[in-house]
C-alpha cells in the first residue's frame, strides 16, 4: 500500500516500510501498527468508542470480505500466514501514548516555566503542536513531542519581523 498513513492529528507518520515516525523523522520508540483484532481484543462496552483513521472504500471491502485487491488495503505484517481482516491497520501503538505518561497543559506549563495561560495561548494561536490525544475534554501531549517543541520554539524576539530586530542599534545621523 502506497498511501502514506498517520495517526493522532498526523503527529506520526507511517513510511512504506512499516516504520513509525516523528514530524522530524525519528522512529518512534517502541511503536508498532494497532489492528482491527487489537481493538476487538479489548473489551468495550456499549459506550466506549475508539477513534481508528477513515478506511478506504477498498479497505471497507476488505472488511466486509469482498474481494479486494491486497495491495491496496494496509496490513499487518503476517510473517507468511493469510492476512486476514484482523490484520487491517487502523493506528499506532507506543509507550508514549499511554494516558498515564500523556503531559496536561499543567505539565506542559510546568515544563516550558510558563503559566497556563500561556500555555493555553500558546495553543490556541498555533504555536503548540496538537495534542495528539483527548481525554474528556482534556488535551494530552506525548513527552517526546513536547521536549522537541520546547528545544525548538520561538524564543525571546523572535517576531523581529514586525518589531524590527532587537539587535539593531540606531545611531543619530544613519
């Protein structure tokens, strides 16, 4: 399959070799495919939802058992049995997306040694990666997602470009 697959509001990307990645383009450690039989394994009641990816019109064949070309429908690797519908990749699984290592915006302000306010700015001016996953009404970041926005994000007088540089000094007479 040639479509190339994400996952918690496309923070991770799936290459055609079956390997998850950061938007920087590190694998992701200990991340491997979720599958249609991983989420029936779980027992759900009447009200649980799982969210999984929107399917192909050729991936909803596959499911119903029609017959589909399998290049066409994104699967796990079998290790040489029969794919069946069990083995139809809908997400992501990995350590860092287990709600109790997820950081809150509280964490994320305590992190960045900002308020939540802030941080809460932050979010809603874009300046924040999406969270990559929702609780409630809570927004949760992966650790490792927060530690590269933090390394990387805009620092003190980095909007020179509407307030002139900081730097520049103006002599009289230039």
């Amino acid at each position: 399959m040639t479509r190339e697959l994400t996952c918690c509001n496309d923070t991770y990307t799936r290459d055609a070799t079956g390997v998850w990645c950061y938007p920087w383009g590190d694998a992701v450690p200990g991340a491997t495919d979720l599958s249609l039989s991983d989420i029936f394994a779980i027992h759900l009641g009447p009200e649980d939802h799982v969210p999984i990816r929107t399917l192909s019109r050729d991936e909803i064949a596959w499911v119903k058992g029609e017959r589909v070309d399998p290049a066409n429908v994104l699967l796990r690797r079998t290790s040489g049995r029969a794919a069946g519908i069990g083995d139809l990749v809908v997400g992501m699984l990995a350590p860092e997306l287990h709600v109790l290592t997820m950081l809150t915006v509280a964490d994320v302000s305590g992190l960045a040694g900002v308020s939540k306010a802030t941080i809460d700015s932050y979010r809603y001016r874009g300046y924040l990666p999406q969270p990559q996953a929702t609780r409630g009404r809570t927004p949760l970041w992966s650790r490792p997602i927060i530690r590269y926005w933090l390394d990387n994000r805009p620092g003190c007088g980095w909007r020179s470009d509407l307030y002139g540089s900081t730097l520049e000094t103006t002599a009289p007479g230039r």
